[in-house]
C-alpha cells in the first residue's frame, strides 16, 4: 500500500441515492479537482461547480469541498464532491477520477489508514470509528462516541504520562545518585502511585464484561422441554414470525437467532432444539447445539407447560448460567400453578406476563445510569494489552533493583501504547483496517 498514491472512492451509501459522497486524498488532490471543477474553491467552503469530464461534457453539479492537508480527515490534501446519487452519475465520475494518472481506486478502510499513519487517530479512535459506523443501538452510539472521540485514548495517555515520570525519577536516582537535589529513595514519591494505577487500570478491566454486552450484545437463549412455547415466545418478542410454530413436538431441530433492541442495548435472542432424549438423528445434533449455545448464554429463559418440567442442570455442559423461569400458556385450564413455581407467568396468545418478562430482561443489562462517557476496553485485545501493563506493574513493586523496575514500568508503558498504536502494532495494522467499507 503507497501511501505517495492518491486514493478516491464512493464514501457514502450504495446508488441509487439522494446525494453520493465521492472522496479523494493525496498529493494529486488538487489536480483532479481542478481537472474536474476548474479552479480550486476556497479551503473548507462548501462551493457549487459543474463537474466535466476531460472533453468538457457534463457530468453533473454539486457541491465541492477542499480540505488543504494537514488539516483534513487523513492529514493529506483531501476533497469531497457532493454529488446527485444517481448510478450512472457516480460511475462516470469514478470513470473519470481512474483515467487520471496518479489515482487509484481505494482499498478498504485506506482512508482511516492514512489518518492513522498521519497522527489524525490513533488505533483506539479508528476502531471506534469502526463501531460508529456500524452502531445499531444507543448505547453502541455511546460507546464508540467516547472512543471515535479520544475520550478513551486521553485515558490511556494520562496512564502513560504517570509511568513516565516514576521511570524519570529511577532513571534520575540512577544516573544523579551523588547530587544532593536527587532524593536518595523514590519509593515515597512514585510506589503510591504506581500502586494506585495498578488499580485503576484493574478497574478498568473489570468493565470489559459491559463493554462485551454494549457491542455484541446480551446473549438470551430460550431453552426448554419440546412445545414448551420457545418459537411462540421468539416470534412475540421479535414482533415478527421468524420460527415455524406447530402442535408437534421437535419443530425446531437448528438454532435460531434474531438481534433486537432493548433500552438501548443490543439483545441476541436463540430459539434452540427442544431439551430431550431422542434418538432422532437430526433433533439430536439440534439439541447438541442447544447446549453449546446455552453454555455461552449470558441468560436462559427456561421455558415450561407444566411445573414439573423446569430442568436445565443435566443440559448444562458444567457453565451455571442465570435463568429466569418462564411458565407458559398460562390461558389454557391446565395445569395450575402456584405462585413460587415459576419467575414469569406468560401467555404469549393473550400477552399476559410479557411487560413482566421484558421488565426482567432489562433487569439484567448493565446499569449505566448517571454514566456521561463509557470509557471502558471493548475489544479482547485492549484487555489482553491491559493485563500485561498490570503484570508489569505488580513485578516492578515487586522488584529489588532500580535497573529491573525502571524496565518494567517500560514494559508497562509499551502495553499502554499497543493498545493506542504508539509501539509495535504493524501486524495489528491489516486486520484492523480490513473491517472498514470501502471509501473510509
């Protein structure tokens, strides 16, 4: 990948469309535009131009934009035509800009790349970028918000900067022992805080749980004995019919799923085989996979017709898991059920008990009232690199020498900085680039 190439893509949504957003950055920028508009606009002022193609016919009109580097989005000379959505529109125009020589079409995610290797972001604000783009809940929104916005990466840098002063002041004890101005032990001035970092940066881990739940979802399977009501309850809380329902038993033999929205959290609901012996071939393999999807379930509703069928420990591949028990169709005569038998008591014909069961279903999402930013680690490998910082951090108190806790602080440092992409993060770089759409 050059990065000396100019890039251009569709930025904006699939045509046909209202508006069609075409950008372009590099060292070329300029001279495309021109070649397109005529003269250059004014940096950062929305201008109306014609758009021509080298013989001067007309492509169409729109409103262009010049952002000057460095103060543009990938820190080169960058610019953006807004143009009418049309398919045809947005071919010939991308027909033109790749007839040009120096431009080529942009890979995925390129864009965000280049702000990346230009200081515009770092490694936290991309990926939060990512989740922005591909947010579908309010509390997705808040999540990526505060890291797009280097809410988390001030953070991690303030981190940073208490690391570096307790190694300035070994290194100082070190080189400076003889100076009377350099005090003979930095216990007292940087051990209180480096413990107190240990902490927060534990506390910090410990939130990776919610952050888990706010970007993949909090993970409900309805389990239960055949025709317990489990497709029933899925199609009414999905307001859609997305599992066949029939009288006979064994309906469903493979696990269904549907993502659904709840107090601003996303909810990944399963729909699983129902939990018997058989030896039905193919019901079997559904209840093997019940089983797998219950032991990575964040919640069971555990469904049952009758008091007697609420059994969910011999299915359970040695995870416990919370359920909420669920008593259904409750409007049929029989049986009758006492109070203390169940957790919920539902109809799903009628609509009884099912205010009750959301209720407890948004009983389980995290808390976050009062929260104004959710800074916390949101993917696996923030965690990964967070727990090496606190493992450096626990030997470095640890440490007799000066020389063995200076490198650790280093190594500590080191690990905050993977995380934001300040060290060692080449290999990190494809992976993470490679999840972005085109034209970002």
């Amino acid at each position: 990948m050059q990065f000396t190439d100019t890039i251009y893509a569709l930025s904006s949504g699939s045509p046909p469309a209202g508006v069609a957003l075409i950008r372009v950055s590099g060292p070329a920028t300029a001279d495309a535009l021109a070649r397109l508009c005529g003269p250059l606009p004014p940096a950062r002022v929305a201008t109306l131009r014609t758009i021509r193609t080298r013989n001067s016919d007309i492509l169409d009109s729109g409103l262009v934009l010049y952002f000057p580097g460095p103060a543009s989005f990938t820190g080169e000379d960058c610019c953006e035509l807004q143009v009418h959505g049309g398919r045809a529109v947005v071919s010939a125009i991308l027909d033109e800009l790749a007839a040009m020589d120096g431009l080529r079409h942009a890979e995925a995610g390129e864009f965000a790349r280049r702000a990346f290797q230009n200081g515009k972001l770092d490694l936290v604000e991309v990926e939060g970028l990512a989740d922005l783009i591909a947010a579908e809940t309010k509390m997705q929104r808040r999540l990526a918000v505060e890291q797009s916005g280097g809410g988390q990466s001030a953070l991690y840098a303030g981190w940073a900067r208490r690391l570096t002063h307790a190694r300035a002041m070994i290194e100082a004890e070190l080189d400076f022992a003889d100076e009377d101005d350099i005090p003979g032990s930095v216990s007292a001035a940087i051990w209180t805080d480096i413990g107190r970092l240990r902490e927060e940066i534990d506390e910090h881990i410990a939130r990776a749980g919610v952050a888990e739940i706010i970007r993949d979802g909090l993970k409900i399977v309805i389990a239960g004995e055949p025709n317990a009501g489990k497709s029933s309850l899925l199609n009414a809380l999905a307001q859609r019919d997305i599992a066949i329902v029939t009288e006979i038993a064994g309906t469903t033999r493979d696990v269904l799923s549907v993502d659904l929205s709840l107090a601003g959290f996303s909810v990944k609901l399963f729909d699983t085989a129902g939990l018997r012996e058989t030896d039905e071939v193919v019901e079997r393999e559904g209840i093997r996979r019940a089983r797998q999807v219950i032991a990575d379930a964040d919640l069971v509703l555990l469904l049952s017709e009758k008091p007697s069928d609420f059994r969910l420990d011999e299915w359970q591949p040695g995870k416990s898991v919370p359920v909420i028990r669920v008593a259904t169709k409750v409007d049929r005569p029989m049986p009758r059920w006492k109070t203390s038998e169940a957790d919920v008591f539902l109809s799903t014909r009628t609509g009884e008990g099912m205010d009750k069961l959301l209720a407890m279903l948004q009983a389980h999402l995290p808390d976050l009232a009062g929260n104004t930013a959710l800074s916390m680690p949101s993917r696996r490998r923030h965690v990964d690199c967070l727990r090496q910082a606190g493992a450096a951090l626990v030997r470095s108190m640890e440490a007799r020498e000066l020389e063995l806790q200076a490198e650790q602080l280093r190594q500590a440092g080191d690990a905050l900085g993977r995380i934001t992409g300040r060290v060692d993060v080449e290999k990190l770089l494809d992976v993470i680039f490679s999840e972005f759409c085109i034209g970002k």
